[in-house]
C-alpha cells in the first residue's frame, strides 16, 4: 500500500533536497525514502546482550553448588606448582 506524504519544509531544507535529487540523479520521493530509512535506522533500540551468556553448555546440572566437579579446578593450568612436595624419607 502506498501512502502520500505532505510536509512543510523550510527553505534550507527545500534546497538541501533538491540538491540531493540532482546530485544522485533520484526522485524527491526515493530521497525521501532513503532518508527515513537512514533515520529509523540510525534510532533503531540497540539490542543488549550479556556477554558469555548461553555460549556455552556442558550439559552437567549444579557446576555451581557441587563441590566434587570444583576438586581439581584449576590445577592442570599450574602444572607442577600444585602438586605437594614429595614426603622426605623418614630415618
């Protein structure tokens, strides 16, 4: 469905347009068009989304509040550093 649009301009604005119509060579109204566009496209709401979540899965239930899956945490990183030292021989 088309719709007609009727809209005062001043008079910068009135020649602002039609210089835009010579210089790319279009109708008023596909400048016009463009124009809402690039405004409704410029005020689009930006979408928020927090970062990490949902990116990953391991499909393993209560990794938060289960101690037995946070017993090696962080040791394979460390290499030798978390190991104890060997018991010294007893004489």
């Amino acid at each position: 469905m088309k719709t007609s649009v009727q809209a005062r301009l001043d008079e910068e604005t009135q020649a602002a347009l039609e210089k835009l119509v010579r210089r790319l060579g279009w109708s008023t109204s596909e400048v016009v068009r463009e124009g809402i566009r690039l405004v409704e496209k410029d005020h689009a709401p930006a979408r928020r989304r927090l970062i990490g979540v949902g990116l990953s899965d391991s499909g393993v239930s209560g990794l938060a509040t289960n101690k037995k899956y946070m017993e090696d945490f962080g040791k394979k990183s460390m290499g030798r550093a978390w190991r104890k030292p060997a018991r010294a021989a007893t004489e």
